[in-house]
C-alpha cells in the first residue's frame, strides 16, 4: 500500500475517487487509510474468512443494514457519502408479517442511513450490494488484463490504454472474431466480373481502433521477433504472398487474438509458444 501512495506521490498523480482491489486487501486498516487519508472510497470485496456471519446490525457481509423485523433493508441510493435504506415492506420486497408500523408510523416506512466512517470496511459510497458498485469494480478487471496485453514485445500502455477504451471490457467478448469486425479489419477483393480488383479492408468498423491497431505495427515489427518472422513469412510464402500492408493489417488480427487468449488465460506472453504454435500449424497444412 504504501508503495503505491509513494508512486502516486512521485508523479503528482490527484488522488483517484475510488481503490479498486480484489478480497486480499480486505483489512481495516486498508478500509481507513483510504477513507481519512486519501479521501476516497475502497472498492474491495468482503473476504469472511471463516466468519460464520454478519456483525451485528448487518443483514449480510455487503454492509446491508437490518431492519427490526429481520429482513434486508432496500438500498434507495446514495448521496454525499450517505446511503439510505428504506423498509423492504413499504418497497414491496418482503411482506412482513409486523407490517409498517412494527419500526415506523410514517407510510414511507424506516429509514436507516449508513455512512463510510462509521465502519470503513463494512460500509462503501455506493452500497457494495448496487449495481453501480459492482460496474466500479468490474473496470478494476480491464486495468488487471492491461499487464496481459502490454507484456507483448513492441506494445506501450498508450496502446493497451486506447485499445480497452476503444473495446470496453474484453471479457464481454466470446471470440476475438467479434473484435476484429468492431475494428473491421477483414480483407475483401473489390471485384467486378472478370475485373479483379485490389484487395482492401471495407473500413466500415472503428476507425480509431482500426488505426491504432495499424500503427502499433511499426513498433512491434521492429522490436518483437515473433511478429517479424510472421511478416516476413506472409510477405514471401509460395502461395498467396501478401504485400507488405496487408500482412501487417492480418498480424493486427493475430495481434487481437493474442490479447483475447492472454486476458482469458491470465498468463503472460510467451513469443516461442507462439512460434511453436504456428509452426505446427504450418507443417499440418503442408500434409494435409
């Protein structure tokens, strides 16, 4: 913790609004340098560590208070570091044999507000329980995937950067194909009856994310070995050689697959895997 405040610290970072972290950070004293010392919200899982319940006053391990009746409170929002709980009766979710005026004579029903500083770890602006909470906590994925990506030789975190902005989360994707035709970075022949054209991409996708793929070639030609031997492969193989653009416009395709297989894998990339992959590709086409 303190090594990533000191490296904040050193570029004059502004201080972020949230601390996304998996269950392992789940201790208080995390919870409270965050809140009083940074001034921001941690977006961390409750890890129970064998805890067999809730503490008192809470219907579960997300800080959902408890009403008198026994039943989980309905979250109704939050505002300046407040969360409101209103009666799940009166909201329809439950149907309480007390009714309403077991804990209040008002028709709105009871209203319990928590806030951050009273339990740093048990309570979080938004309720862990909220949709909004877990959206905050699903981007902290894309920015674990980053490291996947940026760990192919020639790739710089600008790169990583504007392909996650450009794509959104990766793991809303079944098959890197569906990437590609965001980008649309398919080759097709502009033909004509017996006129054969020049093939081209149909450059109907993204065109940012179609030129960012396109440019972060250059570096990686230059710098990964891999990718050079691929190039240099598709420029002069026998059959169907490419011209020098479109062979770099099919390893931008490779490019999206690789980065589709490292984040699903959560592995790093491995450049003679991937060479001994193609190569015993290559040698089954050749007897097939």
């Amino acid at each position: 913790m303190k090594r990533l405040i000191d490296f904040l610290a050193e570029r004059d970072l502004t201080k972020p609004k949230y601390w996304t972290m998996d269950s392992g950070y789940d201790y208080t004293d995390i919870y409270e340098h965050i809140l009083f010392e940074q001034e921001s919200q941690a977006i961390i899982p409750i890890n129970k560590r064998n805890a067999k319940q809730p503490p008192a006053g809470f219907y579960d391990f997300k800080g959902t208070p408890v009403c008198s009746g026994g039943h989980k409170m309905y979250y109704w929002g939050h505002y300046k570091g407040v969360n409101k709980f209103r009666c799940p009766h009166v909201c329809g979710k439950v149907d309480c044999i007390h009714g309403t005026k077991w804990c209040s004579n008002s028709n709105y029903g009871r209203v319990t507000k928590t806030r951050p500083k009273e339990n740093p770890r048990y309570i979080s602006t938004p309720h862990r329980d909220s949709r909004t909470w877990r959206k905050i906590y699903n981007e902290r994925t894309s920015m674990e995937e980053a490291k996947y990506m940026e760990s192919v030789m020639g790739v710089g975190l600008i790169t990583v950067a504007g392909f996650i902005a450009e794509i959104g989360d990766i793991n809303n994707y079944v098959h890197p194909k569906q990437i590609q035709k965001l980008a649309d970075l398919n080759l097709k022949e502009h033909s004509s009856g017996k006129h054969l054209g020049q093939t081209r991409i149909t450059k109907r996708g993204r065109p940012k994310l179609r030129g960012l793929l396109y440019r972060v070639m250059l570096p990686i030609l230059a710098n990964n070995q891999e990718f050079k031997q691929l190039h240099e492969y598709y420029t002069t193989r026998r059959d169907n050689p490419l011209k020098p653009k479109q062979s770099m416009i099919a390893l931008a395709c490779k490019l999206i697959r690789i980065f589709f297989a490292l984040c699903q894998k959560h592995v790093m990339y491995d450049g003679e895997k991937l060479m001994n992959d193609i190569e015993r590709n290559l040698d089954l086409q050749e007897a097939a």
